[in-house]
C-alpha cells in the first residue's frame, strides 16, 4: 500500500514538476533571444538585464530538473527534495519582491527589476510550484520514515 501511495505520489509530482521546468526553459530561451536582438539593436543596458534574466530563468529550470532526475531515480535519497523545496521557498521570495519593491539584478548597471506584469508564464510556474510542493514533502516525509 505504501508503495502504491509513494508511486501516485511520484507521478503526481512530476506532472506537476515538468511543466515548471519546461516554462522556465522556456523563459530562459526567450530573455536570451530578446538579449541578443537588444545587443542588436544598440540597447545595451535593455541586453544586459535580459541576459541576467536568461541566467536566472536558466539556473533555475537547471535547479529543478538535476534533482527531479535523482528523484525519479533514487527516491531516497533525501538532498534533492531539499534542494527543491528551499530553491522553490527562494524564488517565491524573490519573485513576490520583484513585484513589490524590486529586486536588484547584478547586470553591471545597478538595476532594479520591478515587474508589475503577469502572463501565463507566471501562472503556470507559480501554480505548479505550490501544487508540486505537496506531493513532494508528502514523498519526503515516506523517504524519512523509512529510514
């Protein structure tokens, strides 16, 4: 019974995890895109916040998927659910700061992203994180008990 539990538990963290991956894989390509025709364009400083948010959205669909594998794979194994959870518990943070005061981004000209903006990126990454966090700790909380 535990194992059919942990197995639904298993799947229904990675439907939830992979579209996350996917969208920020997604955003990382995009902002790179939008870096280079800026580059093009003359918009140095425009480039360069891209290019930070390139590394940011890049960084984090990396974060996610490295320890989604080792999930996957060795179960349990407990650092990946960690480096999940408290990767996912900072870029809330930074995310609901971006979008009240700002959050400083180091592009070589002290600039402040406040973004007031919401899309179907926001939506489909910020639902997923919250939804993916349950079956994930509830999968964590099998790893410790067996233990």
């Amino acid at each position: 019974m535990a194992t059919r539990i942990s197995n639904s538990l298993l799947i229904l963290f990675l439907v939830l995890m992979i579209p996350s991956i996917a969208v920020y894989a997604y955003n990382a390509n995009h902002e790179y895109h939008e870096s280079e025709e800026s580059k093009v364009d003359g918009l140095i400083e425009k480039s360069a916040e891209q290019r930070a948010e390139f590394i940011l959205f890049g960084g984090i669909a990396i974060i996610y998927a490295i320890p989604t594998v080792f999930i996957a794979i060795y179960r349990n194994k407990t650092l990946p659910y960690y480096i999940i959870l408290v990767t996912t518990v900072v870029i809330t943070v930074i995310y609901y700061l971006s979008k009240t005061t700002g959050v400083w981004i180091p592009d070589g000209f002290d600039n402040w992203i406040v973004d007031t903006t919401s899309n179907w990126k926001d939506a489909v990454t910020k639902i997923s994180q919250q939804a993916f966090v349950i079956p994930l700790s509830m999968l964590l909380m099998y790893v410790k008990m067996d233990k």
